[in-house]
C-alpha cells in the first residue's frame, strides 16, 4: 500500500492485489471522459489479453515487467516505460512475459 493518508487503496494497487489469485487479465478504470478512456491492465506471467481489435486510436504503456504485443505483422516485445501505438481495427494481443502491469491510453 502506499503512504497516502487515505485507507483506500489506489488504483494501480488494487490490480496488482487482485492480480495475486486472478487466472486471466486484471483490468480497471484509472480516468475517464468524453474524449478517451485510461486502463489499468494487469497480467501473470504467461497470461494473455486475448485476440481483440479497438474502435479508436490506442497506446499501450508498460509500468512494471515486459510484455509481447501481436498482430499479424508480428511481435514485438515491450519493457519497463516502453509505449506502443495500437492501430484501429487491427487484430491483436498482449502476453506478460513476466508480472506486468500497463496503461491502456484509448482515445
């Protein structure tokens, strides 16, 4: 937990807790708006954030561990504060190479 003189925790810290028992991917709301949409996206090791495509222009950030993004141009292998642009309507996936946790910027 964090120092904060709040008993709640925050977002970020909550996905990590919940990464501890979940199977699949851990997402949640850090902000949003009209205009664009903020997720927090947790993965185990070796989990994957299955085959999905997005409706608007996304960036996926990597805050703690690596991750592999795929498409059908291949992968590519992401690390600690790396970014990616993620194209409209282009099927794709993320697997945790080790525990991870990214934002997903969409909008």
């Amino acid at each position: 937990m964090n120092n904060h003189s709040t008993a709640t925790a925050s977002t970020i810290e909550r996905v990590l807790q919940k990464m501890k028992t979940a199977v699949g991917p851990v997402t949640s709301v850090l902000h949003q708006n009209d205009q664009f949409k903020v997720l927090v996206l947790g993965l185990s090791t070796d989990v994957i954030f299955p085959d999905h495509t997005t409706k608007v222009p996304a960036k996926l950030t990597v805050l703690k561990g690596s991750v592999v993004y795929r498409d059908a141009d291949g992968n590519t292998p992401l690390f600690l504060y790396d970014d990616l642009d993620i194209a409209v309507d282009k099927v794709h996936s993320v697997r945790a190479i080790r525990p991870s946790v990214c934002l997903l910027t969409m909008g």
